[in-house]
C-alpha cells in the first residue's frame, strides 16, 4: 500500500476592510459553497492549519477567479 497524502489545509472566508479570516472548510469548493451561500466574495486558506492565510478566490461577476 502507497503513502496517503492528507491535506492540513483549512479554507476560509476573508472579509471587512481589515480582511478577516473566518475557517469554514476543509475543501475549496466547501468554502465557496459557503461564501456563496452567506454572500462573501474572498476565499482563502491556512497552509497546514497555521497562522498564515492567503487570499485564494475572488468572486467578480457572480465567478470565481483564482489568484
């Protein structure tokens, strides 16, 4: 049996002019689901659960475009 690799990753919404991170997914499309559905328009992640987040998605014109 091969190695399983396992993604940390955890996806989130990004909002407010300070652009704060909310965790809402373990998958993109989850967190796209989700902002989509409580109209945010910022997807992003935390490599490996860490502190760090980034800006993924952005919706323009009612599509996601990645960054």
């Amino acid at each position: 049996m091969g190695d399983i690799m396992e993604s940390n990753n955890s996806y989130g919404v990004v909002y407010g002019t300070d652009n704060i991170y909310t965790d809402v997914s373990k998958t993109l499309k989850g967190a796209k689901r989700y902002a989509t559905n409580h109209s945010f328009d910022k997807v992003g992640i935390r490599y490996n659960s860490g502190y760090v987040c980034k800006v993924v998605a952005i919706k323009i014109n009612n599509k996601w475009k990645g960054i």
